[in-house]
C-alpha cells in the first residue's frame, strides 16, 4: 500500500499512453482534504516546469497542497513556455474532476528531456484515474512513476498511533544535490506545515543526499511529503511522539534510499562509502561522494580491481582539507592503505583478499582522514556495460 498505508490518501495509476511501452505511465496521490506538504527540490539551474511549479504552490500556500499528480514518459524539461502552460493545465483539469481548486495539486513529471507532454493523451486519461482512486491504489501509483527501473520501489512504517509510506523511482541520472529522484512520503500524523518540513529535512534530506548513480543532477529531482492529519493525533518537536514521528520517517526513507541504489541502471555492486575522522561533516561528505562518484572507482567495483590508487585519488581530488599522510582506508576489513600509503607488496599479499571483498554485492569501503569529528555515508554503485547500453539508447 506504501504512500496509502497512512489513514487519510488515496492513490492511482493508470496507462495513458504516456510511454512507448504502454505500461502505467501517470499517477496521482491525493488526501482526503488539503493537508501540510513540503518540498525538497533539485539544485540544477535547468529545472523541469513541473519542479518551478510545485515550488512556486508551495511557496503560495503557506506549505499546503491536496496531493499531487505525476507522469512518466515525458519530463516536461527544456520545453519553454509550452510547458509551463502544460503543467498547468494538466494539473488544473484533474483538480477539478477533484472538486479542489486549480492550484491545488502539484505536479511531477519524469522521462525524456525536451519531450513534450502527451497532453491529448494524459487529460483523456484523468477522468479514469480519478475515478479509480482508492485507498489500497499506493502501488499502482508507484508503478505508474516509474521510468528506467526494473520494479517500483515502497516501503512503510508505524510510529505508535502514527504510520508513515513511502514510495520512489529513479535510477540514473542520479547525484547528490537534493533532490536525487522522485520521492513521495505520507504520515497520517497531525502537523503544522513548518514542522512537516523540518522532519523532511531532517530525515529525508541526508538520505537522499548520500546517493550518486552516475554524478548526474537531474532536472526532475522532487522529494515531496505530505501529512494528511488521518490519525486524530498531533506530533510536536521534543515529544516522544515526535521522536517515534522520526524513527518512522527515518525507516522508509532508508528502505526506499537501498531500493534505488539496488535498482541502479546496470548495477552489479553496490558501493558503500564512510567517512571519518574529517575535520568537519562537510569535509567528510565531499569526500565520500567523491569516491562514491569517481568513474575510476565505479568501474573498478565492476571488475572487482581493488585499486587503492583510484580511491586515494578521489580522496586528494574532492576539495576538502586532506592530509594525504594521515589518510588509511579499507575495503570491507582488508587495510589497503596506511598513512596515505599503498602497504609494500599489497598487490602480492592482500590483493587476493580486497578482491575478494569487492564481489560482494554490497562494496564496502572505509576511509579515515585523521582524527577529526567530521563523519559522512555516501551510497553509490559500479559503473557496467549495461549502463552504458541503457543510456546509449535511451531515446532509441
């Protein structure tokens, strides 16, 4: 049930034609009534109409929406003027099928850049999507948001009297400067809008933040959160409820955060990056996302080459305050460098070990920078030839 598992949201998702392949291809999530939402947002300049749209409602409603209407096909990106009216007017029709007003609803849209809605198609398609909203629809919504993934990605938990769902796609064009796909996340709790998106920053932001795919900031990238109030109870910060609130979020948002990464376009490995002993956090998170994102380290996770060279080089390269002799860094429990140094003969006595580890699906490698508070997770994956082969012929 995923983003309908909170009391209080209804969902859809139905096949418009949206997509070649006429799998489900738009989705809406509504609550009962408008309720507090909040938005985390992609940091590219070029930015998708639907993104400036759903920014803009939210700035003009105090943090407030009814839920939110999503395609996949078409990212509505680099589309001009055009686009912007599409959005508008897509997510305007809806609303009024609703009974809400225009500017309720926001909107997401993912797929090709530069593409133009099917808008012919999508509004022909909103009549039956309305009326097939229902409690139990959490997971053909998230069908429908997909695009490149293999299978969609969903994921709950309950806090006390409190549930929290969630649901995500997105597995490439992936970098770390929120937001990093399309992420919907519902609680049933009662919030003031403010305190629903300090829990989204708090929980979500981090999470997201810590996932490179391909070094690739989208144009799309939208978290959104909604908190529909179905439960008849109210969270406030410093409260035991508040921290359960957390826990909860924190939970789903982990879930759907391994999903992607396991998901990843190609992955064969999965590449977990910690950090410590940094001069600060942020001198650790440049770090770990630079060895998480370096195409040397990812493709020597595709090979299973345990190259110390190319981590140490991401580690120099990343911008932060390094002393490459105070550098050491393991890959799972196998020490590969020592004080900034490449251990004598590692390659004839260890090399056979760290190989070993890095066929595991989930590549773990440590760096520890000196003896600093700084800590930081980055999670990424191995960069393989399906990879390339998706994305060589992904509007072929």
């Amino acid at each position: 049930m995923s983003v309908t598992f909170p009391r209080g949201f209804r969902a859809a998702g139905v096949a418009a034609g949206m997509k070649p392949s006429g799998n489900p291809d738009l989705g809406l999530l509504v609550a009962d009534a408008p309720c507090p939402a909040a938005g985390l947002f992609t940091t590219n300049l070029v930015q998708a109409a639907p993104v400036r749209l759903s920014r803009e409602r939210l700035a003009a409603s105090g943090g407030r929406a009814l839920g939110v209407l999503v395609n996949s096909g078409q990212a509505n990106a680099a589309t001009g003027p055009q686009g912007e009216h599409d959005a508008r007017v897509a997510t305007a029709r809806a609303a009024e099928l609703l009974g809400a007003g225009p500017d309720d609803l926001l909107a997401c849209s993912t797929g090709v850049i530069g593409e133009p809605l099917h808008m012919e198609r999508l509004l022909d398609a909103l009549p039956g999507l309305v009326s097939s909203l229902s409690e139990g629809g959490g997971s053909a919504f998230a069908r429908a948001i997909i695009t490149t993934d293999t299978l969609s990605k969903e994921a709950r938990a309950e806090a006390g009297h409190f549930r929290v769902g969630g649901c995500a796609k997105g597995v490439g064009m992936i970098a770390p400067d929120l937001a990093t796909m399309l992420v919907f996340v519902t609680t049933d709790a009662a919030l003031a809008p403010g305190h629903l998106d300090r829990l989204a920053r708090a929980t979500l932001e981090p999470r997201f933040e810590s996932l490179t795919v391909d070094g690739c900031r989208s144009t799309n990238d939208t978290v959104l959160a909604f908190a529909s109030g179905g439960s008849g109870e109210a969270a406030e910060p410093g409260t035991a409820a508040w921290g359960a609130l957390e826990e909860a979020f924190a939970d789903v948002g982990e879930s759907l955060l391994q999903q992607l990464a396991h998901d990843a376009e190609g992955v064969t490995h999965v590449l977990l990056i910690d950090v410590e002993g940094a001069a600060s956090t942020e001198d650790a998170r440049l770090v770990s996302r630079a060895v998480a994102a370096s195409p040397l380290v990812k493709t020597a996770a595709f090979g299973g080459d345990p190259n110390p060279g190319r981590i140490l080089q991401a580690v120099g390269a990343a911008g932060a305050e390094v002393d490459p002799a105070g550098v050491d860094v393991w890959i799972g429990d196998v020490p590969v460098v020592q004080g900034g140094v490449i251990p004598p003969g590692f390659f004839e006595t260890k090399g056979a070990a760290a190989r070993e580890a890095m066929q595991a699906p989930d590549v773990r490698i440590r760096v520890r920078l000196g003896g600093g508070p700084g800590r930081s997770r980055a999670v990424g994956c191995d960069l393989s030839y399906e990879y390339v082969r998706i994305n060589g012929e992904y509007t072929t």
